[in-house]
C-alpha cells in the first residue's frame, strides 16, 4: 500500500493538544495525510510501552519516489473533546513530527465533513422535486419587507480580484466587449 506524506515547516499550521494513551500531545493534523505518525519521544514517555506491531505500509513524502522507512506500528488511543479512538500510528525511523490524519481528526470531531452531491444525485432531487425547478423563480403573491438599519454607513468594497488562471480569458472578453462598444 503506498502512502504519502507531507512535510510542513510553517508555524501557521494546524495543531491541536491532544491525549495519546493518556500522554499530552501536540500533534499536527495532516488532511492530506491518510495516515497517523507518532514521534518516537512520545513512545518514549508512555508507562508500559506499547508493543510495536509490524506494519505492511510503505510512505512516500509527498513528491517522492522512494518510501520512508517505517519501523511499525502501534494501536493507540487518542482522546480529544471528550472523543475517544483507537488507531493505527506509524512508527518512522528517525526524528519525526507526531502527525494525525484526516480520517483520525474527523472522527475525533476536530475536522469536520463537508458532503457534497453526485451528479445522479442531483438528477435525482432534479426529478423528485421538479415543479421547484421550472419557470423564473419569481415569488409570487408574497410580499417581502427588507429591514434596512438607517445607522449604519453605507460603504463600498473594492472588486474581487480576478482568478489568476482566468485572467487571460477575462481580458480578451473585456477587449471583444470594448470593440463592441466603440463600433
């Protein structure tokens, strides 16, 4: 099986305090990442150690053609808000960050998980619901009050800029839009 992983080394990343087989921990969530790390400073502390299991995954740091060297595994639990899992961690040779996965923070409720619809799915609603899907979409014979606080100043906001892999398209539509206007 092969895994990734990535190395981060900003400060402005997301780490959270977390308790691995009752140790205080701070561990990097990696959504990226499909599999937990443990350093082996944390392994260090624990009273008794956890037995050390042999691990058939082979992680790849993100980009990377050769696998790192992973030690094992051991079955931990991990608490965070009042949540309890137990999970694989991945033991690597040498100094590593105690890192946990997308799968493991969203079960401990840290990620959360944003569902979207498949397109039969959409059909589906499309179909089941179709009278809410034809004509204008206008209200009609309801009559809607907006509440406007007189206080407040009006304000403008400055355009949103252009994506940057759009902005080629943007220009030639603003050029064919000026010729247009001008002849």
């Amino acid at each position: 099986m092969r895994e990734e992983i990535r190395s981060v080394k900003s400060k402005k990343v997301p780490r959270i305090n977390v308790k691995i087989n009752s140790i205080d921990t701070k561990v990097l969530i990696d959504t990226g990442s499909s599999i937990n790390i443990i350093s082996q400073s944390v392994i260090d502390k624990m009273s008794p150690t956890p037995k050390l299991e042999k691990s058939e995954i082979k992680a790849y740091p993100f980009g990377q053609k050769q696998p790192i060297h992973v030690e094992g595994k051991y079955k931990l639990t991990v608490e965070s808000n009042s949540r309890f899992v137990l999970v694989d961690f991945q033991n690597i040779k040498g100094n590593s960050e105690t890192i946990i996965s997308y799968e493991t923070a969203v079960e401990l409720g840290i990620v959360p998980v944003i569902n979207s619809m498949r397109n039969s799915d959409y059909k589906e609603l499309c179909g089941k619901y179709n009278q809410l899907f034809k004509g204008l979409g206008k209200l009609k014979d309801i009559e809607v009050k907006f509440y406007v606080d007189e206080s407040v100043v009006p304000s403008t906001q400055p355009p949103r800029r252009v994506p940057f892999h759009v902005r080629e398209k943007v220009k030639k539509e603003h050029q064919r839009l000026e010729k247009t206007l001008t002849s």
